[in-house]
C-alpha cells in the first residue's frame, strides 16, 4: 500500500509527541503508523478528510486521530496524520 518513497507528516501541535521532521520511506512510515494507530482498544472508519480518503481513529469514545492520504495509482505516496487535540473537536466517535 505504501509507495517506497511515501512521506508521513505529523502534526501534534505540540501536545502530543510527534516528530520533528517528515517520516520518509514505506518501513518508516509503516512501522510509525503501526505504533500510532494500532494500540489496543483502538477502532477506524474511513472517511473523507479534506476531500481525500482518509481514517478516524478512536479510543475510548474520543477522536484521537485523522490520517489523510494521496494515492497514485495504487500506492499512498504522502500522508497527513493529525494528533493534535485543538484539532480533533469536530470529529465524533
């Protein structure tokens, strides 16, 4: 699913811990969206986001984070994950 040279960028305003600079690469980006959206007690619809397919994650009834994608052909070539709570008041569980 993951382009080799896909960028993640990741905005936590800093209130949660995100990194300083983009994810770059498909092991990267993978394993950084694994640690970030699959916990346990953690459920995601697909939605759009900003006119693009995306994923709202929630745990424990509460939107903890919007992950936007661009696809080319069949590959996410960049994606946009939102963490930031300021952010997220508009998303419902």
């Amino acid at each position: 699913m993951l382009h080799s040279g896909v960028v993640l960028t990741v905005d936590g305003g800093g209130l949660v811990a995100a990194p300083a600079a983009a994810v770059e690469g498909a092991s990267e980006v993978g394993a950084y969206l694994g640690e970030a959206l699959l916990p346990a007690a953690v459920s995601a619809r697909i939605e759009s986001v900003n006119g693009v397919a995306g994923v709202v994650v929630c745990r424990e009834g509460r939107v903890t984070g919007v992950l936007s994608v661009r696809v080319r052909g069949r590959l996410i070539v960049e994606a946009w994950l939102v963490v930031n709570p300021d952010k997220l008041t508009h998303w419902n569980c």
